[in-house]
C-alpha cells in the first residue's frame, strides 16, 4: 500500500493520524456511524485534543475513513491487475468491492445526513478507482473470463446492483451467496458459467 | 384485473375513487411525488372537496397509488401463471417488476419522508406479490428455463439489486438494457443463455 502524501503533515504527525483513522474505522465498523469522536479518542488511548488537531469534525473524521477505504481497494486493484490469472483477479476485486460496500455505505449515509458532499473530497478517488476497475475488466475479457459486451459504465451499475441484493439479503448468508453466484455468472461469457446452477 | 373490494363504498364512489387514482399516477409520475392533492384535482377537473373526501391527506392518495400498483403487479403475475410459455412468463414478469420500480421508489421516498409506515397497509399485498412472483418461479423452473439453485429470497433480493441497477445506468437506455441482460443471463441455466455475451 502506498503512503498517502498528505500535505505539510511530518512523518510522526502522519503515523499518528494513519493510526487514529485505523482506529475510528474500528470504532465505526463496530458501533456504526453514530459512534462519537470521544469514543475513538478513548479506544486511541489519545486525548481529545489530539484527535481535533487532524480532524477537526466527526464528519471530517468519518469523510477520511471513507476515503481511506475507497484509496485501499485502488491500490488492491492495483496489485490485482499485475496477477497472472485475469479472471480470477476481475471476481476478487468484484467480491472484495461488495465486502466493503455495507460498511461504507452506513458512512456515506451518514455523511449525506449530516449535509457533507462527498463529490469534492471524492473526485480524484473516484476517477482512480474507475480506473482501476476498467483495468480489470479489459484484463479479464481479454482472457474470455467476462463477457466482452459490457464497459465500465455497466460494471459500475451492476456493482451497486450487486451491493443492495446482497443488502437485502442481509443476515443469510447462503441467499447472500447464491444471490451473488447469479450475477458473477451472468457476467461470465456462454462458455464459462459455473456448474453450481 | 379483479376489482378491489373496498369496504362500505358504493359503486359510483368507487368509480371516482378509482378514477382519482388513474389521475394522481398520472401527475405524480410526469411531476413527481411533490405534485399536490390541488394539481390532481384540477387534473380530474373535479373539486378538491371530492379528492379529500377519498384521500383526506396527501400522504393517504400517494399510499393507495402505490398499493394499487403493487395490485396491477399482482393480477399481472396471476395472468402470466398459466401463460403457455413459463419462461417467457418469469422473464417478462422480471422485466415489468423493473419497469416500475423507478417511480415506484420514489413513491415510497417521498411517503418514508413523510413518516407513513408502509408496513400496515403493505403486509396483505407484499404477500400476495411473493405469492406470484413464486408460482411465476417454480413454474420457469420446472421447464429448465431458470436456474434451480433460487428460491424466492434470491429472486426478491435480485429484484431490488436489478432495480438499483438500472437507476444507476438512468438516462442511458443502453446501458441500462446490458445491464439487466447480464443479471437475466445470470439467471438461465447453463445451457440456455442468450448468445449476445
């Protein structure tokens, strides 16, 4: 993973805010967005200051968790997109996007909530995530591992598809599975769908 | 379509009432769910006396479009049941759920925004929809024009993530077309998908 430069901040003064967004992700990921910025000051073993000083808001906070996860899976697809097995690479990335996709949304919601755009702060991230995602994509259907009539324009709204059917089915795993299993076999070409159907 | 039963209304009432409804899908659906209870009665040229005699509020006349809709899925799923060709049936049964489920949504925004449960009223029909969708399953399956390995859970969650799907492609007419292909490929057994992948 590379390191994110973050303007005018020192090394010490980065690890410390690194680490503080480790932890609020933590805190997030188990006490939903409504967890507080004393919470994560408590969980940091910091004082309150020290939090404020890198994040002057909780939506601030919440703003650079999400960003951070959205920058993780860019350099996952990154990684992914040098693997010798283009297909299997394009359904890792596909299935590791949906992992992340509940706990990232509860944030946006909660940031949509609290009146903060995203679009600023997610421009740049977002380019580079379709970028990588594309990457993938031509990869595998280069090999025959995914159909060749769809673009990143479809991906990106079967990912958001696959996301809410995967929300709906929340709590049972085996419909959340099998609901998945339908749409990566659609995305497969004729010749290559699983024989779990 | 069957007539619905509503208690202790006289037959010319219900004409009316019927008739308001036809109007307000109309004007919610070309002005959205923020058209007002007066736009629709100038719309049905009558009184707005007579509309608040049906609906006395606003979020009451959005909550009875949307159940009658949900009812027109119904009776389309009750006819589609003995349709000579149970796979045609399932698909073009999927593809009605989606085509109305844009403006159905933004029904159901606008009455959660406005704190109506739609719990209460929805119980009877929702379950009458899984009934449908159901036999309109079991049925595409017994042919070997639908994968067997879904149930109904699968279905409804694929519903929900197709429909979001699509609302994501909005605007692009293509995109949203190769789209729902891939999840309805995804939904054939092996051998019957089409040969446009």
């Amino acid at each position: 993973m590379e390191t994110p430069v973050v303007k005018g901040l020192r090394a010490d003064a980065w690890r410390n805010r690194a680490r503080l967004l480790a932890v609020a992700e933590d805190v997030f990921a188990s006490r939903g967005p409504s967890a507080s910025t004393e919470d994560i000051a408590v969980a940091a073993g910091v004082g309150i200051g020290t939090v404020f000083r890198h994040f002057p808001t909780k939506e601030a906070l919440l703003e650079a968790v999400f960003v951070e996860r959205l920058q993780r899976l860019i350099d996952d697809a990154r990684q992914l997109s040098s693997a010798p097995d283009a297909g299997q690479a394009f359904f890792i990335f596909f299935r590791s996007v949906l992992d992340q996709a509940h706990s990232k949304s509860a944030i946006a919601d909660a940031l949509a909530h609290a009146g903060i755009d995203l679009k600023d702060s997610m421009a740049g991230v977002k380019e580079d995530l379709n970028a990588g995602l594309n990457a993938l994509l031509v990869r595998a259907q280069r090999v025959g591992a995914v159909r060749d009539d769809i673009g990143i324009a479809e991906l990106l709204a079967l990912l958001v598809g696959a996301a809410r059917a995967v929300d709906h089915a929340a709590g049972n795993t085996d419909v959340e599975d099998r609901t998945l299993e339908v749409i990566l076999d659609g995305l497969r070409p004729h010749s290559r769908r699983s024989t779990r159907g």
